[in-house]
C-alpha cells in the first residue's frame, strides 16, 4: 500500500484531470466554521494548476444520502477555495452530479482552470460503488487524482469505482503523507514505538489493539475504554462506561501483552463525577474503586505523569481517541496532558484523526504534531492493518 504513484510521477499539461477531495466541512447558515481541510487540499491543486492541468474538483459534504439537498450543497466551498486559490474556481450545480453545467465546463476549460463538481453523495450510487456513475465521473477526464484520505477506507465511486475506467490513477500530497506517516509508523517505526487508546470502546478498537500489540513497546489504553479492562480486573466501576461482552477479551489482550514483552498501561487513578456534567461533583480515585452512583470522566493526576513519563523517550507515538469527557473543561485534564506530554518529546507523534484531532487542535497544541491525520476512521482501519480501497485502487511506482 505504501509504493503508489503520486502527482509528481505524471504529467497532466493540457489534459482533464479528476481531484476528490475531503471537503466534507462544517457548515452553518452556509459559511464554513473550520476551513482545515480546505487548506490542506490546496498544495495537490495549486501543483496541478502550476503543471498546467484542467483541474475537475469533486467530494462528498455531509450525509445527503442519494438526493439533493441544498443546505449540503458544496457551493460555499467554491466561493471560499476561489479566495484561498486567488482564482475562480468555477461550479457546477448539477443535481444529478455530471450533468449539463459540468460537461459545459468542462468543455470550456482552459490549462489551469478549477471547476467543482456537486455533493458526489447527490448521488444514491456513489456509496454502493455503482459502476453507471463511476463511469460518468471517469467521462469527464483523462487523469484520476486521490487525496481524500478521509474516505480512503470506502470503496466509493468518486474514490475507488472511477479507477477502473481511467488508465492514471495518482495519490495527491495529502493522500501521500498519511500513506508515508502512517504507513510507516505502523510497518517501520523507529523505536521505542509507544501508541495511545482511548475513546469510549473496546469493540470499535478490538483489531487495532490486536494489530498494535504485534508492532508496539509501550500500549496506553485510557478514555472509556479503560474501564472495561478495569472491571475485568476485578475492579468497582460505579456506572462507568463498560462493555460486559468484552470482559474477556480485555484479559486475553493482558496476557498479549505479557506473553509479547510489551508494556500495557492502564489508568493508576480516575476523575469520576456523580453525574454526567461539567458541574457535577468530582472526586479523584485509584482505579478500580469508583463509588456507586458515580462514573469515570477523566483519568487522574498520577495517571497523567505515569503516561507522560512513557512516552518522554519514545521515538515513535500513535495517539489515538481521548483520555476523557474532553469536551467538559473539568474532565479535559487527561486528554490535555496526553498532548502536553507529545509536545515536548522529539518522537515523531502521528494523531489518528477524529476526536484526537480535534482534541490537540482545540487545545492548542496542533502545530506542536508531527502530523495530524485528516481520517478517523482511515487512520483506524491503517492502525489495524487492513488495506484501504482509496489507496489500494491507485497506480503502483
């Protein structure tokens, strides 16, 4: 998966050429609130403009599910990439995605024009892979670009069906360097090779702690998840967050753990709440003695340091899912810390995307990381070990 060619390996000078995107930004009353992934999509494009390309913008905005709605419409984007590009970047509101106003632009561009395709999800066939709208898409140009690495884990028309009707199909500089981070943390990590959990489950992240106990020095499970393993401990858990059906397989990643020499820690001490507020009373336990009627919200203090002290000298950090209720300022501490403790170390520290991303963003410690995935769930599924179909459709070097 990490050998794939890239926009530097084509040339595009005078041809049509196909870009998804991840513009999948927050809305509200039609002004975008957070720009980030705009803003990273930009060094594939301006590269594609520069060499001289016809560039046919396109991605998915939210869940239209397969008809029209005009408060997820991508026209804002346009009008908003036109600034960042200091050009027009021309749209073609076709309900149906590739239809009148698309193939006219299209046929009207000139090298180093921009146009943007309609919301691909308008379309009911674009995730079931349809083959009758990947083959439209694919009538509109000569060249494929992927650098939508938040939908690298689906197999869609505008990322993966369209592929098989085009002869060159590229990764963008995005796409690029969550393959080379990722890819390489994972496969190639200098070492010590620590990774965090948390998040509230153990299901959603069963493989990947599998995955990861193969690869890793140093497991750090906090957030929700942690009291599962707590409660298979033995442990009081109050009316914390806590999978029953997974009791079992927590004890069996244990002794994993054990029988691999890898280092698995868990939380030593919990903030816990007696209701599930900001507000609410908080006290500081050892684990495994939550009180009835309270909840774990957060990990505690001596937690903070056990964690920050195991990644002081790693050389490779994957972080993924917060240590608590990060959106409570209270039940924030954790989280905070976690990424405290990332910014001082001179690993290189990859943040899986999702809540984590938008933890160490929000907290002010974004350009502290090495890199900040753009998928959650892409960055996962590459944690897990499973092949992406958006990577895997692109051409090999």
């Amino acid at each position: 998966m990490l050998n794939k060619k890239t926009v530097d390996d084509i040339n595009v000078k005078g041809k049509k050429v196909l870009v998804r995107c991840d513009f999948n930004v927050p809305l509200q009353d039609g002004k975008i609130t957070d720009e980030n992934r705009l803003v990273a999509a930009l060094p594939t494009i301006k590269k594609l403009i520069a060499d001289g390309g016809k560039i046919i913008l396109c991605s998915h905005l939210g869940k239209p599910k397969g008809e029209p709605k005009p408060e997820l419409s991508l026209a804002p984007v346009a009008v908003r990439l036109s600034e960042l590009l200091g050009q027009e970047v021309k749209f073609a509101a076709d309900p149906e995605v590739v239809g009148p106003n698309a193939k006219a632009a299209v046929e009207a561009m000139n090298d180093g024009d921009v146009i943007l395709l309609e919301n691909t999800r308008y379309r009911a066939e674009e995730t079931k892979n349809g083959d009758e709208f990947s083959k439209e898409l694919a009538s509109l140009c000569d060249v494929f670009v992927n650098d939508a690495f938040g939908t690298a884990h689906r197999a869609h028309c505008s990322n993966v069906g369209v592929t098989k009707y085009v002869d060159t199909a590229v990764v963008g500089y995005l796409m690029e360097k969550e393959i080379a981070f990722l890819g390489n943390a994972v496969n190639n990590p200098e070492r010590p090779f620590v990774a965090i959990l948390g998040g509230a489950k153990v299901s959603s992240k069963i493989s990947v702690i599998n995955n990861l106990l193969d690869k890793v020095d140093t497991l750090i499970i906090g957030g929700g998840m942690s009291y599962t393993f707590s409660k298979a401990l033995g442990g009081h858990i109050g009316t914390s967050l806590c999978e029953d059906d997974y009791l079992q397989y927590a004890l069996d990643m244990l002794k994993k753990a054990e029988e691999k020499g890898v280092k698995l820690l868990l939380p030593v001490d919990n903030r816990i709440g007696d209701a599930f507020s900001n507000d609410c009373n908080i006290k500081v336990v050892k684990r495994g003695e939550i009180l009835d009627g309270w909840e774990g919200m957060d990990i505690g203090p001596e937690t903070e340091k056990l964690f920050a002290e195991a990644v002081k000298d790693a050389k490779t950090v994957v972080w993924n899912g917060p240590m608590g209720c990060f959106e409570m300022p209270n039940f924030a501490h954790g989280t905070e810390s976690v990424a405290k403790a990332l910014a001082e170390t001179d690993a290189t520290t990859i943040i899986g995307g999702g809540d984590s991303a938008a933890a160490v963003n929000i907290l002010g410690y974004g350009d502290k990381m090495t890199h900040i995935s753009t998928g959650g769930g892409a960055s996962l599924e590459f944690l897990e070990g499973k092949e992406l179909p958006g990577v895997a459709a692109a051409n090999d070097k």
